[in-house]
C-alpha cells in the first residue's frame, strides 16, 4: 500500500468502497479525528432534554417555595421570604406528617429488603434454569396489573369485613383490626414495591462469581462466615439499589394513603397535592414542603452513591 | 455449598413470597365475575355479565389506545437518549461524569408528585398545549434512566477487546456499531424497553398533571374508582392486559437470559 | 333635507365609540346576544357521571357538537385543569360552589346572558342567582343540580336514628365514624356551633372571623380521634359502610342510593341543626373557543326533562321546578325523595358551599381565607 501506518490510521476510515459508503466515511471523519465530537454528539440529546426540561422546570418549581401568595387576589407574589419553610418546622402537624412518611419509608424499605434477600438468593443462586424464568416472569407479571387496582384489592382484604377477618373468623381466630391503619399502608406499600426490591437484590446475587465462593471454602470459612463476609457485602450494593425505589416511593406517594389509610395517614404527598393545588393554590408552600422529601432523597442518594449502589442498578 | 435445610427453608419462603405478591391478582381477577358493583366479601352472585360491555366500552378503548401510544413514543425516546447516555458516559472521560447517573435518576427517585407539578408549572408558564406529546415528555423523563441503567450494565460487561478487533478487521464506525456493539446490547434494549413501556403504561400521578383532555387507561381507571359505579369493569380490564402481557414478558425473559459469564451454569 | 346639526354628529359618534369596544372585544365587555352556529366541538371537565352518554349522545346528535369529556375528582382538580396550558383548553366546567368563586376572580370564567337560555327562567329563584356564582349582579354560570351533605347511618348497627349532628361529634360511636376529606367541612362543624355556642357570633358558616375559625378547627381536632376514616371518594364512603367498618357520617344522596342498591341498611336524615349542600354550576371558560356549542348545551342540560334525567341517574336534585314531574315519569317518588318540589325557603335554609374569601363584605375584611382553610384542615387531620 504504500503508506506510512501511524496509530492515527489504525483507527481512520479506510479508503475506497461503494460511493455511499466513501461519503459516510468521509462525514464520519472528524468524528474519528476528534473523539471529543463524537462524546458531544452523544450526550448532547439527553443532557438537553434534561437540563432544559425537567432540571428547569424542577428549579422554577423550587424557587417558588421562596414566595408566598397574595390572601386577596390568590395570586403568587414574588417576595423572598423564609415564611413557608419555618411554618414547616415550627408546625407540629406538619412535623408529625414528615416524621410518619420517613419513618413508614424506611420500615417498608427494610421489610421490603428482607422479603426479597431469601427469595433473590433462591433464584439467583439455587433455582435451575427453567425455575428460574418462571420465579422472573411471577415476579414481572404483577407491575403489567395497575397499581391503583392492586391496591383497591387490598381494602377488600384488610376491610372490617374483608378477606382476612373472613378468614381468621373461620379459623376461629379474633379479627384483625388492620383496616385503614398505618399497619395497612405499611403492608400495602411492601407488597407494592416488593418486585422493585427483587431485581437489583437479585442481579447483585447473581453476579457474584462462583470462583469466590469455592475460594473461600477452601481457605476453610464455613458457609454462614462465607454468606456474612463474601455474599452479603457483595449484595449489599443491590440492596441500596433496590432501598432508593422503595424509600423513594414511599416518601412521595399519595394515592396509597388516600386508599387504605386511615384519619391518622396524611402522607407529605397528601400535603403537597392538597395544598398546591386549585382554588387554595399555595404553590409556594407545596414547593417548600415537596422539598423536604427532594433533600431525604438527595442525602440518601449521595450516601447510596458513595457505596456502588449506582453500579447495581 | 448451602445445606438441605437452607434450602427447604428458601424453597418454601420462595413460594410464600409468590402467593404474597399474587394473592391481590387473584382477587382481582375473582371481582371481574362480581355481579355487586361495590366490592364486598364475599362474592354472592357470580357472572360473566361484565366482560362484553368493557371490552366495548368508547372511554376505555381510547384511555388503553393512547396509553400504548404514550407508553411507544416514551419508550422510544428512552431508548435514543438512554443508550447515547451509556455510550458517551462508558466511552468518554468528562467533567461531570459520576453526576450524570445521579441527574438521570432523579425522575425515579424524587416523588413522582413533584416531578408532575414542576412539568405541570413549566408547560403552564409556556402556554403549551396539554396533549398526548406532554405525557410523552413527562414518562420519557423518567424511563429514560431504565434504559440507561441496562445498557450502561451491559457496555461494563462486554470486553472492549471486540470492538477494537473489528476495528482491526477493517471495519468502520458504523459497520463496528451494527455488527458488534448492537447485537451485544440488543437484549439489554428489550429488557430496558419492555420496563420502561411497563412503568409508563401503569403510571398515573405524573400523567394526572400532564395529560391533557384525553385519558390514558390508569386515569381511567382511577376515574371508575373514583365513582364506585363501574369497578367489576377494572377488573375486567386488568384481567384482559395480565392475560395478554404473559406472552410479551415470557419472550422477553426467554430473550434476556444471561450466560453467567463468571458463574459455573 | 334636514339639517344635519352639530349636536346629532357628536351624539352618533359617541354612540359609535361605545359600540366599538363591545362588539370588538365581545368576551370581556358585552354579552353575546344571540346564539350562532355550533362549532362541532366543545371539551367540559365535570364530575364523574356528569356527562354521562345518556344525555350527551342526544345532545351531539341534536346539535352536532362533539362532547370531550374530562372528569375531576375534586374542585381543587377542576381549577388547575381550567388554568392548565394558558387557560383555553377546556370551554366549561362544573364548579362546586366550593371553587366557582376562585374561578371567578381568578378571571378563569366569563359572565353568561341567562337571557339565551329557555330554562333559567324556570329555575327555583334561589339557584336563578345563587351567590356562589353570580357576583355584582353578573351571572358566571347556569345553576345545575345540588345536593345536600346529608347524615347517614346504618339501621342495623344504631337501632335510635340520631337527630342532631352532635352524635359524629360525641364519642358515643368513636372508631365507627367517617366525614368528607374536604376542608370545606370546616363549614359544617361552624354551623353546629352555630347552633350549639350562639355566643361566638356566627352567622355565615363560610364567614368565618379568627376567633370562630379558632373555635371550628379545635372542634374538629376533638372530633380526629372518632373518626375511621376521611372518605375522600363517594365510592370510598361506599365501601366503609358495605364493609361495616362505619356506621355513622357525613354523605350524600348518592351514595345513600348505591348502598341500599346494594342491599346495605342504611337511611340518611338532615339534623335538627341543618345542613350544608353543594350547588353545581356550568361555568363558561373566560377563553373559550365553542362559545356557541357552550351556550347550546346550556339550553340543553337546563331544559326539565334532562334535569330530570340527570338527577335520577346520578342522584341529585335539580335547578329546574319543571324537572319535578318528569323524575316521577322516570322513576316513581324520586321527585319528593330528592326534594325536587320544596318551597323556596327549604332551599333557602341549605347553606350552599361558597369559596370563603378575606373580603367577606363584613367590611372588615377580616374572614378567614380559602387557602388558610385547606392549611388548618390538612393540618389538623394529620
């Protein structure tokens, strides 16, 4: 050929082919000369669409918790003010809202994460092939029935007269009282999320090499001191994976409460829909109290981030 | 290497755990033949009576239509800007790169409430016109991080050796994209696709504040729990979209299976 | 030929200049004097029934306007939904009297000549202007039908009826009580005090001084540990009472019929002290683009025979005297049992939802204001 190789023509377009062929290699040029305009043309869409649609609309939204609104003409005023903020913390009904959302997230986050633990590891670990696909499918299948009809199936059971007590009464047992309680939001949330917390906790189990666990045999650790020092610190990244869809979830809903809670559930999404809404319409103080769940997530996202949980999503 | 026990033990937890997470399918599908519109227990009269009119029914045959276009078209969005996120984050070195994967999760992790009211603000503010492109903008913005997430996964498995050889072999970008790298992340598309379609098909509260005159099958939904009149209806309908999904689902799981690499199969 | 003075000059020029603007700018000053023709679409936001095929399949055929309906779930829905993309995109509306005033001053909705429509003549004369949505004297919408919040409890379970609404207050039936999720309920506990602590001085539950409002939310706050639940559906109220997790609450005639539809032992009384009631109006969108169709469905959905219609079907009363006696042809006593043939003063003592405002006429300006009534009530139901 004649031509002097340089590491630059290794990775150039070849000459010669059909014309259509030629011109797109010809167009493709400087995208092999400059690497960094092929990295522009990639992430140029999405950090767009982002950054111009939702982050925008996110900070408008944000920067209006700072206003208020006008009691006469109902409209927002753009004065600066930390009014909205310290209604939220000086208010023990708002504390109380904020306080039972955390604190109902982090139950069902964590019943969620010990359902899912056993049954990941069956699957991943344990089942053949053929169970395998099915235990996927059974645990897909429920996110195709709607959300909101899952849910209305659960008042039937937990209702006075429901499924439950029906059953416990001809077991002879006394009726659980759970209908319209936090007990029944925390259960219907933990069912809800449940195949959320499934797929990560299960891809991190099924990504953990055979190799490590015969090594650790053979260096003599019996299994549970294999499951406690190799299998759970390797799965524990799955695990937050699958904790930020269940935290965040919970932290955010209002249709749940609205369905099976009681007189006592005022979720913060109940308040942020309530208030931000129509004809009282203080997007200001919705704003500000929306970004009580906005920093929970944002705190636990950094630490989520810091230990690999990004990574097993 | 796990005892007999354990794994009785895991065996039967397994199976609990499935009768827990389709116990509610079940009653679902036993109040589509209840012939009571109010949801009591238990089913006295039973019937068929309810499966003819839903499936006829104008309103719902439009919420389930554009539900499928609104779930197609974010879907489709996801996976351009979902994989072209992948490619420029697993290729490139760049300032800012460890907080893309923080943005796009966003969407997911913030509550869908104030993903709704911020678009709902903003669309507002520029006087757009709520439609079916609305809710697409809105389902997009969070399946976009689905898709992102499965391909990302698949790029950090699939050794960049392959590329480099094709390149060797004399092929360029695209013919390397279309016969190495594409068929390496096809099945990493589906899964992220089919998730992404799934979420968007089901999603109702940032579709609440986004949609527009029409309905899409969960408002619709929502709606007929709302007035109690019509719920057997739901149940029929539900019932219909488990029956017809099992086959797209199989497939996709059929189509998805991982070769452990590093695991003994 | 006559002279031509001066004075006629001025006179037809002045009277050109004020034709000008209401013929020009048509939706803000003046009112349309006459009903055109249609323009083949008109999008409503209602409740969930309100445009029920029924009726609109008659009404698109009659008058090939395309209905395109949205439903709401609640007042605070429709008013968003109203402002949504500009304002414009939805032509009417069926506001409670809980939200018609925030859309009227919002300047979301647009005055209505009752004149073009037949069937506002035979309204009762308390719904023709109905404070909740007729203001300075200007009609924004046509009355629809209303209802009252009624007291409705299971027979079986509490064998005395109960005449007073002290009993959902009373911790007589604690754990077996529900009332609406609605900050507008607030005005239900100030007309019980009302009656029971005349000396707070109240006397329009929707205008409320900080005192009175004081007194209203810590009843309310009493009133928490009694309740199951906030019933924020009618289909919600349903199935607490099916179920048996409540005997006792606040409802509607709705869903008192869809009980005893479904073979539940419930009746529903209005107390000695009274009742709140709702009163919905068919507002018309200030940006309208089908005002001819709008004002079409107007004359429709007010004529007596659909009142009827709707009312039996849905399960309320009718705006409409004449729509008595064609409920009796459709279904046998629903006139009287929806009170669709009372005298003026029945309807005059129901206390009709209205969007409480901080300029109350009071002078004082001093009424307690919407927005502080959904903080107060969410707060305190918690």
């Amino acid at each position: 050929m004649g031509q002097r190789l340089d590491s630059g023509d290794l990775l150039a377009p070849r000459r010669g082919g059909p014309s259509f062929t030629r011109a797109r290699r010809r167009l493709a040029r400087p995208l092999w000369r400059l690497p960094w305009l092929r990295g522009i043309a990639l992430l140029l869409p999405p950090m767009a669409w982002f950054l111009l649609l939702y982050v925008a609309a996110l900070a408008v939204l944000f920067v209006s918790a700072f206003w208020s609104v006008d009691v006469f003409t109902t409209k927002v005023v753009h004065t600066w003010s930390l009014d909205n903020f310290r209604e939220i913390v000086t208010s023990s009904a708002w504390r109380r809202v904020i306080t039972r959302t955390v604190v109902i997230a982090f139950l069902v986050t964590l019943t969620d994460a010990v359902i899912a633990f056993p049954f990941a590891y069956y699957m991943a670990r344990i089942a053949s092939g053929r169970t395998r696909a099915l235990l996927f499918v059974l645990v897909l299948l429920p996110l195709w029935s709607s959300y909101l009809v899952r849910v209305y199936a659960w008042k039937v059971i937990l209702a006075q007269d429901g499924i439950l007590n029906w059953s416990l009464q001809k077991a002879g047992l006394p009726a659980a009282n759970i209908g319209y309680t936090n007990t029944a939001m925390w259960l219907v949330f933990s069912y809800i999320w449940l195949p959320f917390m499934i797929l990560p906790v299960y891809a991190a189990l099924e990504r953990i090499p055979d190799s490590y666990i015969e090594a650790s045999r053979d260096l003599g650790a019996r299994s549970f001191k294999t499951f406690r020092t190799i299998i759970v610190p390797l799965a524990l990244p799955g695990v937050i994976a699958g904790s930020i869809f269940t935290f965040s979830l919970t932290l955010g809903d209002y249709i749940t409460p609205t369905l099976v809670g009681g007189a006592s559930s005022t979720f913060i999404g109940n308040v942020v829909y309530n208030t931000g809404l129509g004809a009282a319409g203080n997007l200001p103080f919705a704003a500000a109290f929306a970004s009580v769940p906005l920093v929970v997530m944002a705190i636990y996202l950094i630490l989520a981030r810091r230990s690999g949980a990004f990574e097993a999503l | 290497m796990e005892t007999r026990a354990t794994r009785l033990g895991l065996r039967v937890w397994t199976f609990l755990v499935i009768l827990f997470l389709h116990l509610p399918i079940v009653i679902i599908i036993l109040y589509a033949f209840n012939a009571q519109t109010a949801q009591g227990w238990p089913i006295t009269n039973w019937t068929t009576k309810w499966f003819s009119p839903t499936l006829h029914d104008g309103e719902m045959q439009q919420a389930l239509w554009l539900s499928l276009k609104a779930g197609l078209g974010a879907t489709v969005i996801a996976l351009l800007l979902g994989s072209a996120a992948a490619f420029a984050v697993h290729r490139f070195r760049f300032f800012g790169r460890e907080a893309i994967s923080f943005l796009l999760v966003l969407p997911l992790a913030l509550p869908g409430i104030i993903t709704g009211m911020a678009l709902n603000s903003f669309f507002t503010f520029w006087k757009a016109n709520f439609s079916l492109w609305t809710i697409v903008v809105g389902h997009a913005t969070f399946c976009i991080v689905i898709v992102y997430n499965n391909v990302i996964a698949r790029l950090r498995r699939t050794p960049t050796s392959l590329t480099e050889a094709s390149m060797d072999l004399g092929a360029d970008g695209w013919q390397t994209f279309r016969f190495v790298t594409f068929p390496a992340i096809s099945t990493a598309l589906i899964s992220g696709g089919l998730l992404a379609f799934a979420l968007s098909f089901d999603e109702v509260i940032v579709t609440t504040f986004t949609a527009g005159v029409q309905n899409t099958l969960p408002i619709w939904i929502f709606g007929n729990i709302r007035i109690g009149q019509q719920l057997p209806e739901v149940n029929v309908i539900v019932f219909v979209i488990l029956l017809v999904t099992i086959i797209p689902v199989t497939v996709a799981q059929r189509l998805t299976r991982e070769s452990g690499i590093l695991r003994n199969e | 030929m006559s002279k031509i003075r001066k004075a006629h000059v001025l006179v037809a020029l002045l009277a050109a200049a004020l034709c000008v603007p209401a013929s020009g700018a048509g939706k803000t000053s003046g009112l349309p004097t006459k009903i055109g023709k249609g323009e083949g679409k008109l999008t409503m936001i209602g409740w969930e029934g309100y445009l029920d095929a029924k009726w609109v399949k008659p009404f698109e055929k009659q008058t090939g306007c395309k209905v395109q309906a949205k439903y709401a779930g609640s007042s605070d829905e429709m008013v968003t939904l109203m402002r949504t993309g500009g304002g414009g995109q939805y032509d009417m509306v069926s506001a409670s009297g809980d939200a018609s005033l925030r859309l009227i001053y919002g300047k979301d909705v647009q005055p209505v000549n009752t004149k073009l429509v037949p069937g506002w003549s035979q309204f009762f004369k308390a719904f023709q202007g109905p404070p909740n949505n007729t203001v300075g004297g200007q009609h924004y919408g046509i009355s629809l039908q209303w209802g009252p919040n009624t007291l409705m409890y299971n027979t079986k379970k509490i064998k005395k009826a109960p005449t007073s609404w002290g009993d959902i207050y009373s911790s007589k039936y604690k754990g077996r009580i529900t009332v609406p999720n609605n900050p507008i309920q607030i005005a239900d506990v100030a007309l019980y005090l009302s009656k029971t602590q005349p000396s707070l001085g109240i006397k329009d539950p929707y205008e409320l001084n900080k005192k009175q409002f004081d007194a209203a939310i810590a009843l309310v706050k009493k009133q928490k540990p009694l309740i199951k639940k906030y019933w924020g559906l009618s289909s919600d109220e349903v199935s607490l009472f099916k179920n048996g997790d409540t005997w006792l609450g606040a409802s509607w005639p709705v869903t008192t019929g869809t009980l005893q539809a479904a073979k539940v032992p419930v009746k529903e009384i209005i107390p000695k002290e009274g009742a709140t009631g709702w009163l919905d109006t068919w507002m018309l969108s200030s940006k309208t683009k089908h005002p001819n169709c709008a004002y079409k469905w107007y004359g429709y959905i007010s004529s007596p025979k659909v009142q009827a219609l709707q009312a039996v079907t849905w399960g309320e009363t009718p705006a409409n005297k004449l729509a008595c006696k064609e409920m009796d042809k459709l279904s046998k006593g629903s006139c009287a049992a929806y009170h669709a043939n009372a005298p003026e003063s029945y309807y005059r003592s129901i206390k009709f939802w209205k969007t409480p405002i901080a300029d109350c006429g009071n002078g004082k300006k001093d009424c307690t204001d919407y927005t502080k009534w959904v903080s107060a009530w969410t707060q305190a139901t918690s």
